[in-house]
C-alpha cells in the first residue's frame, strides 16, 4: 500500500527511549512489518494492541506475534480510539503521509476535556511537520499549526533521512512528541475552530476583511472588540487570537 517501513536501529531505539513503556497501555499506528513493535514489546508494556489497515501485514503480525499483542486490521480514520482500552494509552505511530493531516485533526476535533492518551509520538512527512509546530507570522503557519497547538504540547525530536526507511521515500520525515496541555482555551465544539481556521486561510495571502466578513457578518465589533487590524492576513495573528474567534463564533450561534 506504499508503505515506507522504518529500519534506522538508532532512530528506533530513539522512539521507544522517548517516553516510559513498561507497565503502560500501548496503541501502534501502522506497525508494518513489525520493527517498532518488536522494541516495544521487548519493553513490557500493561496492554498492547496495533491497528494496521494491510489486510496480509496484519496477518503476519499475528502470526509473528501471536498472542502478545491484539493487531486491529482497521482503517484507522475509522477507529474511535478512545473506545479501545478504557484508560490512557501512549500512541506511536509511523503515520501513512497521504492521511496524517487527517488522522491528526480528526484526534483534535474528537478530543474531549478529558484525554484518552497521555503522550503520541509520532512520524510525518517533514513538510506537514514544519506545518504543525509552526509559529505564526511564518510562511508555515496555518490551520493545523492551530488546531495542534490548542490542546497539545508539541516538540519536534529529529528530522529522518530516507535512508532510514525501506522501501526509500524520496522525502524527508520528522519525529514530533506531543503531550496534553493542563490548560486551554474552552471552545464547546472544535469543529468551529476547523470551519475558522480553514476560512481564514482559504485565502492565506488576502487581507483580514474577507474572511472577517464571510464569518462574522453579524456583528461586525469584534475586530475592536479582539484589537485586529482587518488590513493584516491570516498568518499575523496569533493562536490565542484564532481562539478567542472560535469562542464568539460560537457565542454568535448559540
């Protein structure tokens, strides 16, 4: 399915070193061959199961592993994970690059007050990577630099060579480590901080007052009321600020 397996024995030792295994609840996205998962296993964790979409992988991995894991042969943008294992569980995960984007909002818009995992170390393509720990007034900045940054901590580990992979890519990767925040922004709904977001930067290079005016038409105080210069563009505004729209989106549609 045009998968790229990891082989690099340092950059896997590295992911398994990142955070605490033993004893811990573990899910694996896209073990393939079973190269992480091996190292995992080789750590002990409490419970242990890995969802991989490849009907014949998924098979031999219950073959190699039999019963020392529970192997899920499921799409995973079609997995409610938090139903899985009723407690938290770490996630690893060496995602498929055409749907990481996708796998990684839907998690932040299914996100409760409440997480269902206590640490996700996971690989992108390093382009998505830079987009996701972007700061803003960078040409990187966007929608899922936000949405990323609302709940979760987010440190970018190392970049990988394709060489590290088998079959090669011919792109670079990047490793990132994300935690859940203690604090944030209340939003009741975090698909209005995707619709925001995703108008916003539809336009990325024009200027504040078209989006401003396709949003929130209906009250036409909150540029004043948030400081905002409707001459500026989508990137010049900061995280806290797309927040605070999200809330009186919200307030606006109660």
């Amino acid at each position: 399915m045009g998968q790229n397996f990891l082989i690099d024995q340092n950059i896997l030792n590295l992911i398994t070193d990142l955070v605490p295994i033993q004893g811990k609840n573990i899910i694996e996205i896209g073990p393939g061959t079973g190269n992480l998962t091996c190292l995992i296993l080789k750590k002990n964790p409490k419970r242990f199961l890995v969802i991989e979409k490849d009907y014949n992988l998924s098979i031999n991995l219950k073959k190699k592993f039999e019963d020392k894991l529970e192997v899920l042969n499921q799409d995973v943008l079609n997995v409610n994970e938090a139903s899985l294992i009723q407690e938290k569980v770490t996630v690893f995960g060496n995602l498929p690059y055409n749907i990481s984007t996708e796998i990684l909002v839907k998690w932040i818009v299914n996100l409760k007050d409440t997480f269902w995992f206590d640490h996700l170390v996971l690989m992108f393509q390093k382009e998505v990577a830079d987009r996701i720990t972007a700061k803003f007034n960078t040409q990187n900045y966007g929608r899922l630099s936000i949405l990323s940054n609302w709940k979760l901590d987010i440190k970018k580990i190392c970049d990988i060579k394709p060489t590290c992979f088998s079959p090669r890519p011919k792109i670079d990767s990047s490793l990132l480590f994300f935690r859940p925040k203690n604090n944030f922004f209340k939003i009741n709904n975090p698909h209005n901080l995707e619709k925001i977001t995703r108008i916003f930067f539809n336009h990325r290079r024009k200027m504040l007052k078209r989006p401003f005016n396709q949003v929130f038409s209906r009250d036409q105080n909150i540029p004043n009321k948030l400081n905002i210069d409707l001459n500026l563009r989508p990137q010049n505004l900061d995280f806290e600020t797309y927040y605070k729209l999200a809330i009186e989106y919200e307030n606006l549609n109660r």
